[in-house]
C-alpha cells in the first residue's frame, strides 16, 4: 500500500545543463536542472533571480543549453557552486558562439543555442521560455538519420529529493512498437 508521504515534490530525476549566456559581453554558465517542456517548439528554463547569468539572458534575449553527460559533469558541477558575480567563470569551458551569438560549451555534445520568448515571475524565480534555434550535435552520438541517439550520448540526471546525479537508464524497447505490441495483444 503507498504512503502520502505529504506535498513531495516529486518530479524527477531531470536531465543537468549548463546554460550559457553573455553578461555585459562575457560568458558566463550556470548548472541548471528545473528545466521542462512546455509545447513541443518551446521548453522553459527556471532560474533564481539572484543568479548572475539572468541579467546577460535578459540583456540579449539569447542563452545556451549544454546537455552534460559524465564525460564533462566535473567540470559542469563547477559552474553550479560558484556564481559569476563572484568569479570569472568564462574560462571554466572552450567555447564556440552559435549563430545567435551564444556561448556554447566545446564540451558538450549536444547543445542548443535557444532564443528567450517570455519570461514568467514566479516568487523568486525567472523562468525563461525558450525556442530551439540551433541544435549542435557531435557526429558520433547521431543516429543513422541525424537525430540525436541516447544510446549513444547518456545526459547525466539530477534529483533533488536526495541530492543525486544519476545515469541514465537502459533501453526498454522502441516506444511505437511497444504500444503496437500491447494494444494488439490486448
Ligand atoms: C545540481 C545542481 C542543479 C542546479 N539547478 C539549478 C536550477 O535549476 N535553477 C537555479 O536557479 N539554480 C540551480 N542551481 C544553482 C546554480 O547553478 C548556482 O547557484 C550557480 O552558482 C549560479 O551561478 P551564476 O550566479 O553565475 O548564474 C543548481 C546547482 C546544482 C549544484
């Protein structure tokens, strides 16, 4: 039998990004996990007011999400225990301008170069509505088709309740075949 176990806040675990953007025309990059989609063009990315990085989001409406696998989450955590209003973080990752003008991470694997739509206040939080504009992908995690294949790049998950970067799981089967199957058997 379940137990309430009260108003948990139970939404995880949740892909860890870095988000970039130019503060004053320097980078700077913040480890972010409260990201989420919205529609199907657009997710939304919740930052504490008082971080740094949100005045350079709101100064040029531009940011970048850097999707962290455990190749570079070293480095990545970094950027979510000091803040730019402290330390210069613009030398923690090489990075390369996307067509908008936003940093991106030259460690990422995948990456998406997002324009801010909206921002809706919540409390102390800012939560920027973005649109994908760019996507920027190694070859190597490509499927065949030129999507991006997570069997092959794994982003690192995040859960608050206990404080945890997990791997991502395996494979459970192709999702159309899986409801084909169940239905016809059904
Ligand atoms: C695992 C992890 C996840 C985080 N997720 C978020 C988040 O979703 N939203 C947020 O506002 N801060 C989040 N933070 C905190 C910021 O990354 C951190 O305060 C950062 O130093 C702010 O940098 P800035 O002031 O340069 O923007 C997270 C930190 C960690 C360690």
């Amino acid at each position: 039998m379940k137990k309430n176990i009260g108003n948990q806040f139970a939404f995880y675990p949740t892909p860890v990004i870095v988000v970039g953007a130019l503060v004053d025309g320097k980078p700077d990059f913040t480890l972010v996990a409260h990201i989420g989609i919205v529609t199907h063009d657009a997710a939304l990315v919740s930052l504490n007011k008082a971080h740094y990085i949100n005045r350079g989001i709101k100064q040029n409406k531009v940011l970048s999400v850097n999707v962290v696998d455990e190749s570079w989450l070293e480095k990545a955590a970094v950027a979510g225990g000091i803040s730019g209003r402290n330390a210069d973080k613009s030398t923690l990752f090489g990075y390369t301008f996307g067509g908008l003008g936003a940093p991106i991470v030259d460690e990422a694997k995948l990456a998406m170069e997002c324009a801010v739509e909206d921002v809706y206040e919540r409390g102390s939080f800012e939560n920027f509505i973005v649109k994908v504009v760019n996507t920027f992908a190694e070859e190597s995690i490509l499927t065949d088709g030129g999507k991006p294949d997570y069997r092959k790049f794994k982003p690192v998950l995040f859960e608050m309740p206990n404080y945890t970067f997990l791997k991502t799981g395996e494979t459970l089967g192709e999702c159309k075949s899986f409801i084909q199957n169940k239905i016809g058997r059904n």
